[in-house]
C-alpha cells in the first residue's frame, strides 16, 4: 500500500463566521439540511437529512457507532474558591485515579485540591500528577463515581453558562448502548426513530461498530501529528455481526454507508484484502489524510468539521479516493464548504449533514 501524499495543515483552513457554529440543535433530529455530494460528478445538491432514504439504495447497509456519551464534564471550584472545570476521560488502574482535562484560572500544579458538585453529590478531588500533553490524574475517593454529577461533554465552541436538561438526550444517539465517549459521534445525531425506520422500509440494513470518542477530539492537530501519521489511540469493537452483514452487502452488489468518521475509522482500520472486514476488538490510531486508500466505505454520512482537523483531512481523503486525485478531492470539499456557508449551512456537532457518495 502507497504512502498518503504529503499534505499541510495550511491546506485546510477556512475562515468560518462565529453565525454558523450552531449552538442549538434542529428541533427534529431529521429536520437538519443535509448537503449531498457527488464525487464522481463534483455536482451537489439540498435536501433535509430526512429524505436521506431517496439518495440511499436497497441493498445498502448503514454502518453506526454505538458508542454512548458518558457524563463527564465537571463543574466546581478550586480550595481557594475560584471556578474550575474538569472533562473526565476515564479510569487508570489505580482504584480511584483517574485520567482528566482541567481547567481554572492560575496555574494547574500536584496538590491542587477542587471540589465539584453541591449538595450530598458533592466530592472533593486532588491533582495527584500532570503530564506534558495536558493531562492531569484526578484522585477522588474510590467509592464515589464522577460521574454521578457530570454533564453532558458537550465541546467548547457550544457556549453553555449551565447545563441544559435537554443536552442529554441531544447529545447522544438514539442507537447508543456501550457507554465509555466523551464526545457524540455527531453524524448519527441526525438518526431519530422516524428515520431509521423509513431507512429500514426502503431496504436498508443496518449494523453498527462501536468506537469511543477520546480525548483526540479536543486536541489540535499537529504538524507532528501529520508526519507520524497516527492518531491518539481509541477503543473500538467491530462484531461478527457486522463483519457478515458487510460480507452480504458485497454479495448482493450493494453500499457500505458509514455513519460519521469514527465509523469510517473503525471499519477501514478492520479492512481486508476483499473489502471486507476482520471483527475484533482493540484500539486504532489510524489516521485517514489525503492519499489514504478506503477499502470498505462507499459512502458517507458526516458533519461539517473544523478547520485543519483530523476528520476534515479524512472526509477530504474520501473525496479524493474516488479517483485518487488528492488535489481534486481537497478542492471539491473546500468548494462544497464554501457553497454550504453561502448557503446558511450550520456547522460542527450540532450543525447540519452532508452526504457524501
């Protein structure tokens, strides 16, 4: 397999008014505009994410990530009484320890004591160790799960003062059954019942993967990051379920449809040689950039991403994989962006969708 082509996180910048990062999702999950492109052609056209079945064929197989959003944003003070807040990403070993991003204003050091929550759900934490990419480990008492106060993770270009009861439900697919993301994967957002099942009465099947969103998502990416060629490393599961649905789907000649980029990364990072996939579970710190080949994906359901981040430089790979043209396929993205801002298009987690085919 060829090397991606080298490619400069310059390439993919673009200026995005602060007027379309929406803050809100659509009333109905199915209500979102949905931007729908062609590779082959470098045509597009509007539609809403509800009449995704008219652009889908019997036969597909819809691919989603069933990961659910566990509760992990923080909000509290330091000893000394100013705010503080804390994003939760997992447990260590170490009963009690566990992995966070924190935030207050001064400087984070070993001893820091912060307490979160009010009331009998309050707890006290301390910083037991900081490490150079920004982590810190939070020990809390063993008996006590941070969670039990958290918040829906919601990213920081959502400007919340409090938390809303509805975040939630919202922030959170209807399918999520395997709790461990700190973020949604955002395309499936879009999926309510009503669409599932009308995806399901035009012949549609559906399987799912799971991959839990970590801490990668909050973090820029770097020049580094490009020439190392990996990501930070995230759980995923591919079932044998999936793996025969797949199998099927190429028998009777129809489309893998991926439900967002962490799908897209799961189901490429399992590929075989006959575009299939290996069920399995692990962790994957693949990096799909411009030049990568996609040996399951036919097609693409996803949000529109931020600048110069990983998913961008993914999506802009699969609009090149069509033809291999690298130069082309980060021309037809950036051009559909553009079109889709002209156009009012609402940007990032809670924005509207494109279809990529």
């Amino acid at each position: 397999m060829s090397e991606p082509a080298p490619v400069s996180l310059a390439d993919f910048d673009y200026e995005l008014p602060a007027a379309n990062i929406a803050q809100e999702p659509a009333p109905e999950r199915e209500a979102a505009r949905l931007f729908v492109l062609d590779r082959s052609r470098g045509s597009h056209e509007h539609a809403r994410v509800a009449e995704l079945p008219r652009f889908l064929r019997a036969g597909d197989l819809l691919v989603v990530n069933a990961t659910r959003v566990v509760p992990a944003r923080l909000r509290g003070t330091k000893q000394s009484g100013g705010r503080a807040e804390a994003l939760i990403l997992g447990p260590l070993a170490t009963a009690g320890h566990w992995r966070a991003l924190v935030r207050c204003r001064g400087r984070l050091r070993v001893g820091l004591d912060l307490h979160f929550g009010a009331g009998p759900q309050a707890f006290d934490a301390r910083i037991e160790a900081l490490h150079e990419d920004g982590e810190v480990v939070l020990a809390i008492d063993p008996e006590v799960s941070p969670y039990r106060i958290g918040e829906a993770p919601l990213p920081p270009y959502i400007r919340r003062d409090a938390a809303v009861a509805s975040d939630f439900d919202r922030y959170q697919t209807v399918y999520a059954r395997a709790p461990g993301a700190i973020a949604a994967p955002t395309a499936g957002l879009h999926f309510g019942a009503p669409l599932l099942a009308a995806l399901e009465a035009a012949g549609i099947e559906r399987a799912e993967v799971v991959l839990h969103v970590g801490a990668g998502t909050f973090r820029p990416l770097r020049d580094a990051d490009l020439a190392q060629g990996r990501l930070h490393p995230e759980p995923f599961e591919l079932p044998d379920a999936t793996a025969a649905a797949i199998a099927r789907v190429r028998e009777r000649g129809g489309r893998v449809v991926a439900v967002g980029t962490t799908t897209t990364r799961v189901l490429e990072a399992c590929a075989d040689a006959a575009r299939g996939v290996r069920p399995g579970r692990g962790e994957t710190d693949l990096f799909l950039r411009p030049g990568a080949p996609f040996r399951v994906v036919d097609a693409l359901v996803t949000n529109f991403h931020l600048p110069r981040s990983s998913l961008l430089l993914l999506v802009a790979a699969f609009c090149a994989d069509v033809d291999g043209d690298v130069a082309r396929g980060r021309k037809l993205l950036l051009d559909a962006y553009a079109a889709a801002l002209r156009l009012g298009y609402r940007f990032y987690s809670y924005g509207d969708a494109m279809l990529i085919q």
